[in-house]
C-alpha cells in the first residue's frame, strides 16, 4: 500500500489528475465487494487524500460502463499509470483496456498486488501471478516499472 500512496501523493503534487476507481459487486448475495461491506471500503489512506473523480464499477475493466474514457478525454490525459489491487484482474484488464484506447499505459510493479490463487484451473502463488502478468504487461501493453522510477520521470528527474 505504500508504494500506492507514493504514487498518488506524487501524482497529486505534478499535478497529474488522479481517478480512484473502487469496484462493487451489484448482487446482494455477492460473497465480496458487496456495497457497505470493508470488503468495498476504500483503503483508509485513500479515504484520507483528495482524488479529482472516484468512480464505481462493477466489471474488472475500469473502462468498462463507467465515465473513465470520457473523463481522461476532457482531461486531455494521453498516458495512464496503472496502480492498485489486484494484478491479474482488475489492474490488468485496464492496462489492457487502455491500451486498446489508445493511451499510452504504465503499470507501476511494486503498486499494483495480487493474491494466492486456486482453483479448478490450477493453483499459483500471487509472487508467480503478479510477476506472469508484469512480463505479460511488459511484452507489448504497458512499460512496467517502479514507482520510484516513475516518480522520477515526473518530477524531471530520470536522466
């Protein structure tokens, strides 16, 4: 989390605009991210900073039936960097969907996370998952790196 909050207090301080998305899961019977469960909370830090839009979804895309596109486009945003939780679903399948828009994306590798994995598929460490979809990500979507590099760039400071 703490390399998330880095990235969006240095966002804020470039004056880069921050879009917090938060996903709900629409049934009332739904097991996660049910609307007024923690589960759906926004990380306290977060709660605490000031973004420019918060927007709600309900599909891993953050592109997907929701006003993302047409807010970058007012902004006249023309790269998107990509942070949170989690790598394999929602933070990939928006780099994905950004990349297909046209922008250019940047995936931040120590802000975005997963989790174990297991299921009838097959079973898989978050260390192997997070790492996958980073070479993934790296081969033709988005330029993955740190967030101590990204800052940098900025800031004006990468030589």
């Amino acid at each position: 989390m703490s390399k998330i909050l880095e990235a969006f207090d240095a966002a804020k301080a470039a004056g880069i605009p921050v879009a917090v998305i938060r996903h709900h899961q629409p049934s009332a019977d739904s097991p996660i991210f049910r609307k007024g469960t923690a589960e759906w909370e926004l990380h306290p830090e977060i709660q605490a900073r000031t973004c420019d839009i918060l927007i709600e979804k309900t599909l891993p895309g953050s592109f997907t039936e929701t006003p993302l596109s047409e807010w970058l486009e007012l902004h006249q945003v023309k790269s998107i960097t990509i942070a949170g939780y989690m790598t394999h679903m929602c933070c990939d399948t928006t780099a994905r969907q950004g990349m297909h828009r046209g922008f250019k994306v940047e995936f931040l590798s120590d802000a975005t996370g997963t989790l174990d994995l297991e299921n009838s598929a097959g079973k898989v460490t978050a260390e192997e998952l997070h790492r996958s979809i980073l070479c993934a990500q790296q081969q033709m979507i988005s330029e993955v790196l740190p967030t101590t590099l990204w800052i940098e760039r900025i800031r004006g400071e990468s030589h």
